[in-house]
C-alpha cells in the first residue's frame, strides 16, 4: 500500500501577503511535481508566511538545479526564504554533552535504529566521562574541557569542528556549561538546548529542590533553540511527568531525566523534518 | 494583534492527482481571497486527496454565488467534492439521550458559553428524564419511547424531526438504543456516537465489569461516526484516564464518563470547524 | 461483590517516632473494627507522621463517643492529632465566584449528581454575575461587591456568613479578588484556589499572553491551599493540557478553562475525602 | 535531609479477616522497627488483604532470622504469606528477546545506571541478533533456537538456566515465541510480557494494521504477568500514546515501540520494588 519512497520536502517563508501560497503551488502543479501534503500558517501577530510541502518529483526527471533556477524568480517577488530537502536527507548533527548521559544515549539508540535520520560525526564534551559510550557507537568524541581562562579559545574550537565536520545542527544534550552570547548568536536557529521546564517557574541552582519545596505535582521538560536569554529561547517542545509526595528531590531528578530525553528527542525529530520555523520569539511546528 | 474576524472555511476532497491543490489555491489568488491556513493530505491508502483552507475573502467584495460559478467547472475537471462554511456558521446539532447526562450537560454548558459555535433546535430522548436540563436551556425535549413495536415508527418520527429542524449533525450524547441500519446509513457522515473505549476489547454486557476483571489500569473513550458495524464507525477522537485497583466496576464508570464527554466535545469540534473527513472506514483530521 | 457500604474514614498526624502506627492499628484491633486500607507516609523532610484509614465499625455496635474516649488517652502520648469522618459526610463547602462560570459549572454538576460528596449551603461573589446559575441549583447566593473601602467589611461579613453557613471548606472558584492576610491566615488548610500553573513562571498581568510569546506548548493548572504567599501556597493537584502555535492568547485561556476546572475537582475531591495533610509548605496526598 | 539509606521491605497477603494488620504493626512495634510507610488494601471481590510496608531496622540490631523466627507463628494463625526484602537487593533478572531491541537496550540503560535495582546474570533469545548488545554489557547470551521438533527441549534448557543463575524474575522484552503452558504455569508470578494494548481489540496477526484500518487515534501498550490464556494475564502496568492519520501501520509500530519499553520498565519496577500483588485474575500495585 505505501511504497516507502519518502518525499522530498520544501519549505518557505516570507512576509504575508496575497498569493503567497499561490507561487509555490502553481510552480509544483506546472512543473509536474505531485503534492502530498501541505501545511502552512499565517502568523497574524508577526505578519508571516510559513509553508510545508512533501512532494514527489516529477517522474519524468527532477533536477535540483532546474527547480532552483525555475523557483528562484518567483520567489524573488516575495522576498521569500525557502529550502529544498531531499528525502533520507540524514542532517549531520553534533551532540554536547557532560556528564548525564540519559539525553546522549536515547539519541544514539534513536540514531542507530534509524529512529531518527541523522548522521553523528562527532560528540563535544567538556568532560571526559561519556567517551567510552560514544566509543561504542564509534564516534570521534572531542573532550574540551573549559576554565573562564580558556573558554574563549574553547569555544573557537567547537566553532572551527563544526565546520570541519559540516555539522547543520547542534544538540546541547544536558550540556552544562553556559555558550558565550557571540557563539549564542551564530547558533542561532541551529541548536537546540533541552532545560528542566521548572524554569522559568524555578531560575537559580537546584531548580529540583525548588519545586519540591512546594510540593509539586508534575516535573517536565523543555527543549528550545539556544539564544542569549539563558534557558529562555523560542519553545519547539514541552513535556511533563506526574510526581508526588514519596518523591524526594533526588527521584524528582531521575524522573525529570525520562520526560528530557523523550521531550529532546521530540524536538530533535521535528527540526530535521523542518517542520519548526522561527517567528519572532516563538516557533511556528507544522506537524499534525 | 488578532483581529477576532473569523475565517472563512474552503474543504474539499477528490481522487489524488496531479494539480489538486493548485486548482484551488490558484483560484484562491486570483480571485483575492487572502489564504491564512492550508491543511491538505494525500491518503496514499485511499488514493484520496483532502484539503482544508481557512482564508478572508477579498476586501473589494466577496459574494458566494460568484465564488461557486467560478469555482464549480474548475472543480468538475477533478470530480472534486467541495463546500464552503462561512465564518461564524452555527452548526445546527440534534442531541440524542437516554438517562445519563454527563455528555448532554456538558455539550449544553460549551453551548451556552460560546466554546462550541453551535446551534442545538432539539433534543431527543427513549426516556423522559432529562427533560429538566433540557427546558433549563430553553431547548425542545422529544420524548420518543422505543419498544420493538415502536421503534420503525419512532425513528420515522426522529428522520421527520431532523428535517424540521434542518438538523446537520446529530451528536448520540449515550443514546442507549441502537438505530436501524436504514438509519444509520441515512446519517452517514453526521451521526457522532461516543462509548467506552474498552470496546472492541470487551463486547457484550457491562464492559466496565469485564474490564475490571482484567485489573485495567486505563479507562478511555472513542467517538466515532455511525454506522452499521455497531460500535465500530470511523474513529474521529479518543480519549484515556487512568485508574486503579481501588477502583471497583462502579467507579470506572464514574472515571470512564469523565474522559467520555471531553472525547465526545473533541470530536464534535473537530467536526463543526470541518476538519474531519472520511477516507475508507477511516477519518482523516485536518488539525494542528 | 461489592456492598457499598462506605467505610468510616481516620486521619491523624504527628511527630515521627516509633510506635505511631501501632498505637492507631492495635486499637483499631483491640475495638473491632475492621480496617479496609490503610496508607501511610513518614516525610522525613519535616520529620512528620501521616496516617489515613478508611474502616468497617465492629458490627457489634460503635459509639463515636467511645472511640474518642478510648482513643484520646493514646493519642495523646504522641500529641497526635486526629479526626473522625463518617461514612458519607457531606463536607459543607461555600464556592466563591467572580464572572467565570467554568469552575462553579462544573463544581455544581458534580454536586447536583453526587459525583462530588458535599453540601454547597451558599455561593459568595463579588459580582451579580452567576446569581441565575446558583438559582437553578437552588443555592443562595450572596452578593459582596469589593472596593478598597469596603474590603474589610465584606471579608468580615464573609467570615459571618461562613460561620452562620457551618461551612468546612472554601473554594475559590476563580475567585478574583486577593483575600487579606488576616482571612487567609484564618481559613489556613480550609480555603482552595485555582490558578493556571504557568505561575510563578508567568507573573504579573496577562500570564496566558506572557506564555503565549514564548511559544509554550503546555497550559497548565494548580490547584493548591491559600496562604499568605499570594498564589504560591501548599499544591494539591496540578494539570496541563496541550497548545500550538495556532492557539493565540484568548485560545490559551479557553483551553486553560478546561484543565482549570478538573484541576480544581481533582482537589476538592481529595480534600472531603480526607487525603490531603499539610507539611510544612508542602502537602501530603494519600491516595492510590 | 535524607539520609539516602533505603528501608527494608515487608509484604503480607492473607484472607481477609479483623486483626491482619495488627499482627503485622504490632510486631514491628514490639520489635523496635520503625515504620516509614505503610499501603495496605483490602479487595472485597477475592476477600483478600495485602499489605506493603516499608521500615527502617532496629538500630538496636536486627536479625533475619529472630525476625522469621518471632513473627513466623503470629503468622500462622492467619495462614499469611510474607516475605522480608533486604534494601538495596537486586532482583535477578533474565531478559528474553527476540529480534527487536527497543525494550532490552533500555532495560539495559536504566539496569547500567542504576535507575533499575536489578541484576542480568543472562539473556536468552531464539535469535542471535541481539548478542553484540549483550556482549556491550558483559551479559552471557544464550541462543535456544526454537522449532516445532526442539520446542520442549529447549524449554526445559531455559528452565535449567534460570536455576542455574538464581533467577528471581523473567521479563519477556518482546520474546516473539509463545511459552508452553507447562512453562507458563511454572514461571506464575513471576514472568512479565509486554504486548500492544490494542489487545484484545486486534487479535490475531497485524494488530497495528488492524488498528489502522479503523483510524485509531492513540496505541499502547499493557505488561502483564504471564499465563496460560495468551496475552491476557494480570495486568501490571499500560500506557497510551497518541497518533493520527498521517501515521501508516508502518509508524503506528514506531510509536508502539516507544510506550511498549516505558510500560515494560514501570512494570518491571513495580515487581521488584514488591509493589505488585496477585489478587485473582486480577492485580493489585501498592503504589502511591
């Protein structure tokens, strides 16, 4: 019943306008692409334009350098963002770590199994604790440790292995050391940190503590893209587990642990199938 | 930053093929109708093609008969089935209840406060009991008493009510009779019925008790379109609550009716704002 | 299978050290009186002991009088204190409303078909608003508008009013209106509110348009004791439900509305069944 | 706060009658053990009364076998079943597997990082796929390939193996091959499978294409012990997950996978955490 070829995937955005979704479809129609879903949304409060198609070429011949060519004049009109993605597309994604290793290990199961479609050429950490597992699944695993005297050059070096390693995305896997604002900035829309989501409920240290203190019924997570605002960047995904009283701080941790891995990988799923969009400070997630 | 005026609904449905989604969304912009949402999915199952647009009809005039002149022969080339719901419509609903009211009560309080746009002309009752709830919200209360004898007659009544009242969907609140087949197959489509989820699971007499002898630890709910396969239309919503050994057969009831009449709410949104569509003994949903 | 006989129910607490439960257990031996469930819990965080006993009478005969005549002395020793509830006591419970209906709705549903085990003997607001839906439950509802001036006067006649009234437990029903510190102190353990749980993250004004800015894809609902501590007292319940970035602020709050609401019966239901201790700023639920 | 030395463990299970709980808090009382939780319940449809508590010794001393040999005869006269857990005593577990490794690689992470208070001494599959994640581990991996011809007697090697390693528990982490009923009757009790909650709604091969057919909008999952009525022993533990039209049968699997693994471990972690009680065909989970 399905034959299993995934579609390629187009994406687009732009300032809302009349006809917007009229040049992306009309082009697919006449150049003889098949449109097997759409999804798009009109941001009323930042007055933007965003659109999701899977297609299938053309099966006459599909070329990626005729549709960019043929594509690019209209979209000019519109001033509008878009990207081609073909299918089984794995996007190469470095993976930060420290020393929890909950959110590292469901992503590598995830990866190995083919959950997610991705490729992981290297994993960053600033300990060396987590080497032997990313030995196992035959990894490179760079350990850069960071003091306030080296964490400029640190970080220059993240910057130059992320480009050695043609990385497209960045997941700060319970990565405990807070990215300088400049590193922040050049990251921006490209890495995806995951945070108890206590906060912004409970800011400072021991955030567990804190919201056991008040006798919380519920402990989650949220994974979001990394700005300058610590811990406080646009929201891709949320999740929750319920607690109670026999709970003491620490089994709040381990039970916060499961709903971050889960909640990261979530977010990791939806950006490689570019369904998250940046609007303003939030995201728009084309997903049904 | 929201304007608060509601958009207009375009839902329409053929046989997949190419140019589908550009016959509509290219007469969409040249007739200056400003597209704010696109949901479309292609059911590779059916080979069945399903659209939905929320758009604000041209600011220089909008007027529905021109929209159909124009839009009909464009459709016909793609044997497309097509309506359009104008914004604020109230979908006229015909209740139908026994004696449990935890479903009617609470489709009467999101009726009466705005949350379902909807109208409610009648209800229907094989009991006298809720007549009560009924004249508290102003609304006509049917009493049609089913026996065997009866019931052809009866039904006959309700079809006859149904057209007077120009009733589109008719919402089974735990109407605990089962309809004709000629009936269920005259309200294909728009006829939602809601029952415990435990079926097809437990069959038969008192499922609650069969349920309870297995120690479930989940109750849950299903709403779904009627049909001739008792119990067994295409599923629109389904919902779950979790219980637990203290709970004995009576109060998995009580939990069961909870998550009952928040599936059957969900399920009549969904059908109200034309997101669900049937594909096979299937739904498609066309929400986010 | 099961009688319905509802048990009578025990609850004591104290200072943790041996020989608590013994001395409730071996007693409840000694009389007769058949325990049906026990649960238990020794918070080590402040060092207190909570017991909850749900039991049969002896059938030969039970005299409350007798039991609190032979209890006493041994509770006393562990300057325990306990209390007795009879098989379906209905708690008396005043609601205190502002303009939203959605709590009081559901509050009064409950009530009316026995789901929720109380007396509702009058209904306080701050607005005429809700006084036709207290009508139809047949409940007096006493009007008490607030201003600066007449603040002190209207908790004092309040205060009246719950004593004329014998009333056990107070709910604020989204309640409006910040109580005195000098009321809150008084209805200490006896008062519940409901507020959306995106507090303490969201303060301030408008907290469903703050959450709303950051994308959230959570709502969510507490429900906990007054204290001092405005909206930040001892959590009973919490609750969330799912949103999307197609969910502007006023959709948030509606969808806020639904989980507020079972959020709130949730811990109402808890409390008249004698679940739920205070420990230090947090609380104990003994429940299964 | 916590002094991070975890309790001792004590369960009971007995007719129904006045005094079992006396017998059991008396003794702990007499005997200087201090109490820190107790769940007990009483089920009236088997008339039996269970009972789990949690104490920290004597400091005084404390001796397992004064302890059998004091409590032993009240026991007795209420022909009750008990057993004495030493904190920290891992349970030996062997884990059966097939091809899939969802439910073993995460039953393996949560055993390496201690969230699982348990130990492998061996898997066993009838398929060698799956022993280079054994190998990882440092876990013996037996592969007992089954035909209709060596059914029997590699059954009775397995049984051989569990005696041999002292196994306490047997979890059926998706182990493909229908245990005989000899062996079922054996492992009573003590043998977990997990199994797609569509159960019993989709019998027979396919079950997620079977769901899909309908339209489901959610798939779980139930762990239960087993017996001799394929796929329907006590249940222990189930989970839920959401779903909708976009995924093909294909996916519904993946999504299965996810709350198959999540529902096995919560069982897994009721067992050995002695929560789990068998109560008819039914179970009961002293759990708060």
């Amino acid at each position: 019943m399905t034959d299993n070829v995934k579609p390629w995937i187009f994406t687009a955005s732009c300032v809302s306008t009349l006809g917007t979704v009229d040049v992306v479809t009309r082009y697919m129609a006449q150049a003889g692409h098949y449109v097997e879903e759409i999804l798009s949304f009109d941001d009323k409060a930042s007055s933007r334009f965003f659109i999701r198609i899977e297609f299938r070429p053309n099966p006459q011949g599909f070329n990626v350098d005729e549709f960019n060519l043929e594509f690019a004049p209209r979209a000019e009109k519109f001033a509008m963002q878009w990207q081609l993605t073909e299918p089984n597309h794995r996007t190469r994604v470095a993976i930060m770590v420290s020393k929890y290793d909950h959110c590292l290990n469901d992503l590598l199961y995830r990866y190995r199994t083919g959950q997610l479609n991705i490729e992981v050429p290297l994993i960053i950490s600033n300990h060396p604790d987590l080497e032997n597992l990313a030995r196992w699944h035959d990894i490179p695993y760079y350990h850069l440790p960071i003091t306030p005297e080296s964490k400029l050059e640190q970080e220059q070096k993240m910057v130059s292995l992320l480009d050695d390693y043609d990385v497209e995305l960045v997941v700060l896997a319970r990565y405990m050391q807070v990215l300088s604002p400049w590193l922040c900035d050049q990251l921006e829309g490209r890495a995806i940190n995951i945070h108890h989501s206590l906060l912004p409920g409970f800011k400072g240290a021991r955030p567990y503590h804190q919201a056991w203190e008040k006798g919380v019924k519920m402990v989650g997570a949220t994974a979001h893209y990394i700005n300058n605002d610590l811990d406080e960047g646009p929201i891709i995904a949320q999740g929750i587990q319920e607690v109670g009283h026999a709970q003491y701080p620490e089994e709040l941790v381990a039970k916060g642990q499961d709903i971050e891995r889960i909640t990261l990988f979530n977010a990791v799923k939806h950006h490689i199938e570019k369904r998250v969009f940046l609007s303003g400070g939030r995201t728009i997630v084309l997903s049904h």
